[in-house]
C-alpha cells in the first residue's frame, strides 16, 4: 500500500524546468543571462570558499544594508530569499491561507498557481487582454472579501508585456488596502519604458505594496539562487518567519554584493541583451510569426495550435525554447551567436508552411 501524501498536491503540477541543450545548440528557455560571471564576482565567491563549512548569516544583515541604502528603505522591510519564487511563496504563506484567495493574470509566472495551492489558498487566475497584456479592470472586478494578494508580474513572464505606469497607479490606489499587492519586477533591468522602477515608488507611496527582485536575471546569478523584497514591515516580519532557514548561502549573498557593485559594467551587458532582444522580434516578425513586443529578456510568440511546428524549427535549427503546448513559446534573448541561430532556423521555413510541408520537401 502506498503511503499517503496530501490531497491537495493532486492538482500542484512538479515546476518543469526549461529544457537543456546539446552540444552546439543555443539554451533559450529559461532566461538566463547570456555573459559568464563577471570577474569581480567569480573572485569574491572564491575568496568565500574556504568558509563554506560554516552556516551563512541567515538574515543576511550585511546584503539586506546594501540594498536598504541603495533604495532608500529601513533594512527592516529588506527579505531574501532563494531566488524571486521562493520569495514569492514567503509573500503568499505570509498573508493567505485555507480558504484565502491570491490573484495573478494568466498566462504569467507559472510557479504562481502551484505555490498558492501549496500554501493551501486558491489561485484566481485573471486572463490577460487581447494585447497580451495584464487586464487591471477584470483584477480589480475579481477581487472578493477572501482577496489576501494580488501578483503583478511586470514585466509579465512569459509575455514580456508591461503595465503602464499611471495605469499601474490607477490600479494599486483601487485595491482595498487589506490586499497587499506584490509587484513582481524580476525582469525590470529590461524594461526600456516609463514603468521601470515603477514598483518601488509605489512601495514608497502606498501601504500595501510589496516589490520583488531577483539576481538571476540581469546579473546573471541563476545558478546560486538569491532573489530579495521590500515589503511592509508587518509582511517583511513575516516573511522572516516562514523562509527556510538558512535558504540563502553564504556564496549567494557574497555574489549579490559584489553584483550590486559592479553595476556600471553590468549595464552593457544588459543593454546587449535588450538589442539583441529587439533584434530577435524584428526576425520573427519578418519571418511572419505574431511577435509580441517584450520589455524582458525574452519574446513570446502566441503561434496557438502553430507551437509545436514553430518548436519543431527552432530544434532542428540548433534552438532550445521553452513551449507552451498549444498557446505559444518564449525564446529568452541571447548572445549575437545565439539570435544569428534563431535567423538560421526560421529563414528555413517560413512561418506559413506546416510540418508536412517542411518533411514533404526533405524527402
């Protein structure tokens, strides 16, 4: 006889990772960062080696001062965390639980659903506009008195859609301020637009907001897992106390430092990422795929029942993507290299042949 799990993980699908690449193939299917560790960083993680038999800090005193300076904010209101979604899932277990609700537009973060089932809530999933975009108007008509936290993802994964900033405004000032609204800005060092930045001065302006960041994106820290928030004070002492001990290494926090930085010249890097970004969309649309303008790392392409085919072509050209069956893909912005073989794959077929055609033509 089996031994019994909890019921309600029936319905919490495992978070599937973005698929790995070959030898010699472009891994575009989980946003990383394109660049290697800058050096300053790789030399700060070494220097911290020889100390990795002790426990690291695990309020993070020295990083949560540097960020509290950087924003201009209490380090009381500062969390970190093992990475943006695992400081998603202290946000949610710090204010909802059995019979609470949290919202998110849909499709956005897919962990979003997942870790609110977790923490026993319910996911109330808004879907987005026909712009691809977060529908703020059909948000604030689903919130109900179980309302406890509202998800906006902006710019939104995996659309790389942005809510303006007045519009943002708009919205944060017409929820009851007993439902916090986390402003989840993990891909914000790409937006290009007015709304960069935009979550903070909200935080500052309005007490039920929360901002979270990450260090996996622009900086490139994917592999050592560190995200952070600002919060109110009553949420922050929270959080504290639902974060898995010790969640964040020593490493971790060393390299977000010395991230933190060496910002000037991660700035290039970032701004290769958003040209080669633009540059990707231009090709895609030209090879006549409904490209949606991104302010991430990543374009999405809502091909519909045309994703495995568009998949399918990206594969054989040496592209590893991340698809949504039947809805679209997002291809996560690369090196030169890596867009020169997005070109490659798509000049090969046009975007108005099917599968059959393409295997037909190869016989």
């Amino acid at each position: 006889m089996p031994l019994p799990t909890r019921a309600a993980l029936d319905v919490v699908p495992a978070y599937r990772q973005g698929r790995s690449a070959p030898a010699g193939a472009s891994k575009l299917s989980s946003n990383e960062s394109p660049h290697s560790p800058l050096p300053s960083v790789v030399d700060a993680v070494r220097e911290r080696l020889d100390a990795i038999n002790r426990y690291p800090d695990m309020s993070a005193a020295v990083l949560r001062d540097d960020l509290a300076a950087r924003y201009e904010v209490d380090p009381a209101l500062v969390t970190v965390g093992a990475g943006s979604v695992e400081i998603a899932a202290q946000l949610i277990h710090a204010v909802a639980g059995e019979g609470d609700e949290v919202m998110f537009a849909w499709r956005s973060f897919e962990a979003y659903p997942s870790l609110v089932r977790i923490a026993g809530a319910t996911p109330i999933a808004v879907p987005l506009n026909a712009e691809h975009a977060h529908d703020l108007d059909a948000m604030l008509a689903a919130i109900t008195p179980r309302t406890r936290l509202i998800f906006v993802c902006n710019p939104n994964n995996p659309t790389g859609t942005v809510v303006g900033v007045d519009a943002l405004e708009r919205f944060v000032a017409a929820v009851p301020h007993d439902v916090l609204v986390v402003i989840d800005e993990a891909y914000v060092h790409f937006d290009r637009t007015a709304s960069y930045g935009a979550g903070i001065r909200l935080f500052r302006r309005h007490p039920h907001v929360a901002v979270l960041h990450t260090f996996s994106k622009a900086y490139g820290l994917a592999g050592l897992r560190i995200g952070y928030a600002i919060a109110p004070a009553e949420i922050a002492e929270s959080q504290r106390k639902v974060a898995v001990p010790f969640g964040v290494t020593d490493l971790a926090q060393t390299a977000a430092r010395a991230s933190l930085a060496a910002e000037d010249e991660l700035a290039g890097r970032i701004d290769e990422v958003v040209a080669q970004r633009d540059r990707m969309l231009a090709i895609l649309t030209e090879a006549g795929w409904p490209a949606v303008a991104s302010q991430a790392n990543f374009v999405w392409v809502p091909a519909g029942e045309r994703t495995a085919q568009l998949e399918a072509q990206l594969h054989d050209g040496g592209v590893i993507a991340r698809a949504f069956p039947g809805e679209g893909i997002r291809i996560s912005s690369g090196s030169a290299e890596d867009i020169d073989r997005v070109e490659a794959a798509l000049s090969a077929v046009d975007a108005g042949s099917d599968l059959t055609d393409r295997k037909e033509a190869t016989v």
